[in-house]
C-alpha cells in the first residue's frame, strides 16, 4: 500500500456527471484523488475503477494525483448546480468516491476529504454516500454526524469477507475487525451507516458475521463481482486474478451466484429484509432507512 505523496493535479471542476451502474441514484461522483493508494491491497486484486482506460491511461493500477483545490472546486461545482445564473437549481445526488478511496493514507496529511465535508457543511448537496474501504472514516465523524443533520447521508464502509486475512491474498488495507468497530461507532453517533459487503468474498462463518453487521449497520449491501462489476456476467472480473485465486486457495463455491443468494438468505432472516439490498438497485437506494 502506497504512502508516497502524489502530485497535485489542478481541476476547475470537481464533480462529475454519473453514467452507468450509479446513474439510478446518483446525479455526480466525487474522487479528490487520482488513482488509489490501495492498489496493492485485497481490493485491488478485484478492484472494478482499474478499469476504468480514462484514468489509468494504460498505467499499472497506483495512485497518479490528488486534486490541489478540490473544496473550491466543489463550491464552485455546487454554485453552478445549485445556485444558477437562470434556471431553477437541479438535483445533486452524490457518490464519494467511484474511483478512488477518500480516505487513503494520504488523506491523513493532505485533508482533502475533509476539505470537500466541511464546504458541503455550508453547501449540502440533496444526498451524499460515503463509500470507503478504511476505518480512517471516524476522523470526520464530527462533521458527517452534522452534515446528516442538513441532508441525506450513508456513511458506507466496504466489508467483503470476515477472514482479516484471506488465504491466497494480499493483505487488507484495514481489517475487516476494524471497519466493522468503525462503523458501530458511527452508528452510535446517530450516523445512518451501510455495509458493502461486495463483492461477497469468503466468510468464515456467515451466522456470526450477520450478528456482526446487525449491531455494526442500519442496512447491508450485498453484491457479487458476476452481477456487479459493471460488464455482463463479471467479465471484466474474469479478466483478473480474483477467481483463480479464490479456486487455487480452496474457495470455489464463493465465485458462484448461488452462494450470494445463500448469504443473503441468512443475513435476511437477521436483519429482516428491508436492511439487505442487493446489486446496483441497493447501492443506488437512498431511502432513509435508520434502524434506532
Ligand atoms: S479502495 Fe476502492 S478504488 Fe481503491 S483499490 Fe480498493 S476497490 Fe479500488
């Protein structure tokens, strides 16, 4: 994992029409980085933004850049949408980050996430989710738990497997154990809190993390690279080492669809089923759905 400072990128605009998988729910991305530091852990081996030819320009997978005025690219992004010359203000639904981690290591020094959080404390968009693979989230805790109170926000953590460390894998960029604390602990701030548990990566035992996430989150998004990763039947995932390595490590029965709906099942009957969306239609739910 990657802690080298990258060089700055200037950007007028900061936010970026949706299109594709998020476009049902979401009006614009946000990535305050270019690239991500995390290529080198668990995630990067399935990671579904190296794909993406418009940022990697045929590079390896790596964090390029971090966006040098990303708050007042937003204040100016936000004015232009919100705030128009003529016209009636549109809607502004956001995703953070599709492209990039928000809190990669580098944002401990850099702050550009919190940057964009506080700007959007005088300027809240109409919903915002959160979306990070890292614990490093509870540093801004203050200011979603305010935000929250403005406007619609999920603050979502990636947890795809309970193996802290998976046979036949890299290491995580921050253990399962620790973004499932994370998240309970956001939770008890009043936080509306999501787990992405995608792609569905092997459990070691499903019942225990169902209890898990019932006392970590309001509501779980499950997901499997074969429906999820943008191209029909997982194709681009194919094209990576992500299967080979679950078949080499003794995982077979986890590349198939069948184990999702198995997992969904048991995670169902614990959670009940308005707390377990599936696929693009529950990442792009933005109904309020807090369990006190
Ligand atoms: S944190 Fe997200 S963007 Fe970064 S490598 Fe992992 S999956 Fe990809």
């Amino acid at each position: 994992m990657s802690t080298i400072a990258p060089p700055w990128i200037e950007n007028q605009s900061i936010l970026t029409p949706t299109s594709g998988y998020l476009a049902a729910g979401f009006t614009h991305t946000i990535n305050a980085y270019q690239g991500c530091a995390f290529a080198g852990a668990l995630c990067g081996t399935f990671c579904y933004a190296q794909h993406n030819h418009w940022i990697t320009r045929g590079r390896d997978w790596g964090l390029y850049g971090a966006k040098r005025n990303a708050r007042t690219a937003y204040r100016r992004d936000h004015d232009r949408i919100k705030r128009p010359a003529r016209g009636e203000p549109r809607p502004l639904k956001i995703y953070m980050s599709s492209a990039t981690d928000p809190y990669l290591p580098q944002e401990a020094r850099l702050g550009l996430t919190r940057s964009i959080l506080e700007e959007m404390i005088e300027r809240p968009p109409d919903a915002l989710v959160i979306q990070t693979h890292h614990a490093r989230i509870e540093r801004d805790a203050d200011l979603i738990a305010d935000l929250s109170t403005k406007t619609l926000v999920w603050a979502s953590i990636t947890i795809e497997t309970d193996h802290d460390r998976l046979p036949g894998f890299p290491p995580h960029a921050c253990s399962p154990t620790d973004r499932l604390e994370a998240l309970a602990r956001l939770r008890r701030r009043g936080i509306p809190t999501q787990a992405a548990v995608s792609p569905l990566l092997p459990l070691a035992d499903t019942q225990d993390f169902a209890r898990r996430l019932d006392s970590a989150c309001d509501r779980v998004i499950l997901d499997h690279y074969l429906i999820g990763d943008g191209s029909p039947g997982g194709a681009r995932t194919r094209r990576t080492t992500l299967a080979a390595r679950l078949i080499d490590a003794g995982f077979e029965r986890w590349t198939s669809l069948d184990t999702l709906w198995e997992t969904r099942e048991i995670l169902t009957k614990l959670l009940g089923e308005n707390r377990v969306l599936v696929g693009r239609e529950g990442f792009c739910s933005l109904s309020p759905t807090r369990i006190e």
